[in-house]
C-alpha cells in the first residue's frame, strides 16, 4: 500500500491529539526516550497559545500506510529568523516515524512542497519554533538517557536522512559533567581573578514571586543578547518573553539559579539549573489527567534525581571568554555536593561553542550525545 500524507489543522485539538499520540506510542516502554508533556505540546502548536505564531507559520502533516499512523511532521517557517539570517528556510520538527523509508520520505516532501508553494529555498531541521523548542537529532548516544529539552530518536532516523539526500547543518554536542570533590585550584584562581578585575556578585532570590518581578523580564532580554549569533536563533519577542516567565520561572529551585550583576546592579550572567525530570517524565507518561503530575511534583519538591540537568547559561556578549561562567560553576559546585548530585547533563551545546565547553576540561566529563540538524535545498 501506499503512504498517504495527510495535513491537519493547528487549531484542531482533535487532529492534533493524534499527532501528539503517535510519538508517545511509538516510544511506548522504551527507556530512554523522554516524553514531553501533553499539555506543553498543545499548547506549542496552537496559534491561540502560542505567542511565536506572530512571526511563524505552521502545517502539520500525519502519515498513513495500510489505514495505520506510521508517522507525523511540523513544517514550520520562522519569519524572524529567516530576515535575521537573510534565509528562506522552512524548518522540520516533531519528526517521527516507523522504520519505512517511503514514510520518511512522504513526510519531507510534504513538507519541501509546503514550504516551495511559500517561496523557501531549503529545508532544515528539526527545529522547532523558536530555539526554546526541542531541536536536533540524536546521532550517537542512544542508549543514554534523554532529557527534559532535547529529543529522543531512533537509531535508523539519522539514517533516513542521509539516504534522502540531507546534508549537515550544524552539530550539538552534550557532556556528562562530574563535579569531583571540590573546587579545582586553577578554576577557584580563575572565579576570583574575575570577581575581582570586574566587580562582579553572585546575586540569588529566595522567591520565585521576586525573581519574576524584578529579574524575569531581564534574564530573556539577557539571552536575547547572549544567543544572538548562534545557529538559526530569532530574538525572543516581549510577547514570548512574558509568555515563558509565566509559564517556566515558577519550576526552578532558586538554590540552582545564581545570577551575576555588576557594580552597577545590572544581570550579566545567568545560570539556570534544576533536578533531571527524566525518570519522572517517563513516569508521568505525557501527564494527561491530574495523576500524571503526581511523578513530577514528587520529583520536584519530595525526592530529586541524583543528577541535574543544567538548562542553559547565559554571558553578556562583552563578558564572555573573562571567567564569568566560572563563577557560575564556582557558586554552584557547593550546592551540587550538599544537595547530593552525583553528575549533570549540559544539555546541547553548538559543537563550535569553544567559550562553553572549555570549561568542562576542569572536571571530569565524558562527551555522551551528538544530535545534527540536517539541511536539504528545495529543487
């Protein structure tokens, strides 16, 4: 039988149930993929609730084979970006798919024909909205673990995508950090050296309700600058950012959040932390009832995971490569030791971010997952 691509509405919470099901289903009892939760990806792909639907466009695509789902895609155009890097890309995300490769090849043509129809040049992916979506495929580390941020995939996925004629676009790499028993001499002279030269605190908040208040909006414009050149990124609007200190400031645990500022009292470094959600997420199975948070909160407030995620550091672009992400580390090592963490996970990280790998060379660590968004032109 032949694969039928079927489009379906980002407005229909119906049609979009099932696009949601197929990767929970397809992963089902596999131990290490991570599932994202129901209600987040719903509220991703609806215009009505997501504040990057401003500057983006989106088509939704199922695959059908024999009268069965075999697989799904996004296609997604980032307007911001694409004027902010003079491209004319539709990006892929939320790809999934069984182990056909007429499938996978249905599934990107949809989306290259979409995208064609709207005057794009190339295809890219998978990328999501903005880059606080999941983004990358998984190219080694497949049996590792997967975290709250990033994707999961299937060993034969990157596969597909050499045989359908995709090309490298950019690598992240990810590292398993371990924090030894103390802080290392050489970094110790380095944290201090920095403190001193530019008259720089840590400053941490105790309530969540404060931080929003008086830090929230200045920790996004912050990455707004500090992620600027990165690959494919689109500043934040105040729409979003107001959207994520609602939705996202209220999880932290405020002993994984050292902010640093100047003489002047004015954010130049951020790094936000928290306890690994893996297990529970997995756990939690989607949380689609009241009972699927249970896995979470226990997580979160009862029990953590013996290892931590750490989400993203931010440097001010003039204070990056002069020891401030150091000072980060610096404050939070202590808090690793005596809340009982046995390793973090960076997370991706650009394979050519020199400036943030290099400072795992002072601890032991081990490069653990590769993950590739892949590029194809549009004929």
């Amino acid at each position: 039988m032949a694969v039928t691509i079927t489009p379906i509405s980002n407005t229909s919470k119906k049609d979009l149930k099932k696009f949601i099901l197929f990767n929970y289903n397809l992963y089902k009892g596999n131990k290490y993929a991570v599932p994202e939760l129901y209600d987040d990806l719903m509220n991703t792909f609806m215009p009505s609730k997501n504040a990057a639907y401003d500057f983006c466009e989106s088509q939704f695509f199922l695959a059908y084979k024999d009268d069965k789902l075999v697989g799904r895609v996004a296609a997604i155009i980032n307007h911001k970006a694409n004027d902010t890097w003079k491209k004319k890309t539709v990006r892929f995300g939320w790809i999934d798919f069984v182990d056909d490769i007429e499938v996978s090849k249905g599934l990107l043509d949809a989306v290259e024909k979409w995208g064609k129809e709207k005057g794009m040049e190339e295809v890219e992916g998978p990328l999501g909205f903005t880059d606080f979506d999941r983004e990358g495929m998984l190219i080694m580390g497949f049996d590792q673990l997967g975290t709250m941020a990033s994707y999961y995939n299937y060993p034969y996925y990157p596969e597909h995508m050499s045989k359908l004629g995709f090309e490298k676009a950019a690598d992240w790499v990810e590292f398993k950090v371990f924090p030894g028993n103390g802080i290392p001499e050489k970094f110790q002279r380095i944290c201090d050296l920095t403190k001193q030269r530019y008259n720089l605190r840590i400053l941490t908040y105790s309530s969540k309700k404060k931080l929003k208040e008086e830090r929230g909006k200045e920790i996004f414009d912050l990455m707004n600058e500090a992620y600027a050149p990165l690959f494919g990124y689109s500043a934040l609007s105040e729409k979003q950012i107001d959207q994520y200190i609602k939705s996202y400031l209220g999880f932290l645990d405020l002993r994984l959040v050292p902010l640093v500022v100047n003489e002047k009292n004015e954010l130049i470094g951020v790094g936000i932390v928290m306890p690994s959600l893996s297990k529970a997420l997995q756990r939690a199975k989607g949380a689609r009832n009241i009972f699927g948070y249970i896995p979470l909160a226990w997580s979160l407030y009862v029990k953590h995971a013996k290892n931590i995620d750490m989400l993203l550091i931010a440097v001010k672009p003039e204070y990056q490569g002069r020891g401030v992400n150091a000072l980060i580390m610096s404050h939070l090592l202590p808090v690793y030791h005596k809340l009982g963490y046995e390793f973090a996970e960076s997370n991706p990280e650009l394979e050519v971010n020199n400036k943030v790998q290099s400072q795992w060379d002072y601890f032991p660590h081990e490069n653990h997952k590769r993950r590739r968004a892949f590029v194809k032109p549009i004929e």
